[in-house]
C-alpha cells in the first residue's frame, strides 16, 4: 500500500485543450490547482488537427504519472471524447464558448458520450474550468492525504466567506437608472 501511494503522490493533472485560443478559459484550470499545490502539464493538442499528436498523448498519459486529464474544447468538441476513448484515465470536459452556439453545441458533444467512454462534463467556460480543475483535485485527494487537506481548507474557508447575516434594506442605498413615465414612477415608490 506504502508503494501505491508514493507513486501517487505524484500525479499531475494533464490540462489540454483543442488550439491556443481556448487557454484564455483553461488558464483558469491552472490557477486553481496551483492554489492547491497540484502538479499539472498544459498542452495544445487538437481532436482533428493533429490526430497523431492526441494518440501518443493519450496512449503515454497513464506511464507519464498523469492522474486526471482536464479537455476543453469547443465546437464540436471531440478531444474530451477521443481522449477518453484512448485512454483508461479520469477525462473532465470542459465546453468552451463558440461564437455560434456559445458553447451549447460544445457542451452537448461532451456530454453525449456514448456508454462504455464516459466523460465528466462540466459547465461552459470559466466556470467550468476552475471546477473541472476541483473535480482533479477531488480524484487526487482520494489517494494524497497532503492534498485532501489543503483541499479540505479550501472549503472551508469558501464556508467562512459566507456573511451569517443578511444586510438590511435601511443599510442599501437603491439607484434608479433610466427615466420615463416608469423611472419616475419608481422613484416615486
């Protein structure tokens, strides 16, 4: 057991993602593991324009000590989906906004994987990158008792940060934007 989880103790998360443009979303993924401590990798690697590339990723990320690999992609979105399909690894995808669908055409081909190739598909965008990026830690933390407390204090103090109490309305100063018969009316309320 002792040497499981010291060869686990040192797995990274692999954050991919389909072209360049989609790093301004998946950045987010680092930022959150680097507050975390996890080790990670980020790399280019597209479904459809460098095929050969994805395979050797995919076919190496087990002996590379790669434990959870987070893929975004956009448009029709295969790199979370083929990544899976190529490796036995825990793959998070994450949908990244298109100009034509915003990320809906994306988000559906993550997650309409069919059985047998799962992929865990998380919300469009920044969002869902930094909870991709979570979800990683979460999976590490099964087998790293470092990571599953500074994990744990994370938490935590996303709890503390939530006010008990709620303001009261004499303590908010309400601004109305805008004129008309309706601005006026509700100036007048």
């Amino acid at each position: 057991w002792s040497i499981f989880m010291k060869k686990n103790s040192k797995l990274k998360v692999s954050i991919i993602m389909g072209s360049q443009s989609d790093y301004k979303v998946m950045k987010l993924a680092e930022k959150t593991l680097k507050k975390i401590g996890i080790l990670f990798e980020t790399k280019i690697i597209s479904a459809h324009r460098t095929p050969k590339r994805m395979y050797e990723f995919a076919a190496s990320a087990e002996k590379n000590n790669i434990g959870v690999i987070i893929a975004g992609a956009g448009g029709s979105a295969h790199l979370p989906g083929m990544i899976a399909a190529l490796s036995p690894l825990p793959v998070l995808g994450v949908p990244i906004e298109s100009k034509k669908l915003k990320g809906l055409d994306s988000l559906l081909s993550i997650a309409q994987m069919p059985k047998g190739i799962p992929v865990g598909t998380l919300a469009i965008g920044e969002d869902g990158a930094i909870n991709a990026a979570l979800l990683a830690e979460s999976i590490i933390a099964n087998n790293n008792t470092s990571i599953k407390k500074k994990l744990n204090n994370l938490r935590l103090s996303q709890t503390k940060s939530v006010k008990k109490n709620l303001n009261k309305m004499s303590d908010i100063t309400l601004g109305i934007i805008g004129g008309g018969q309706l601005g006026s009316m509700l100036a007048i309320s």
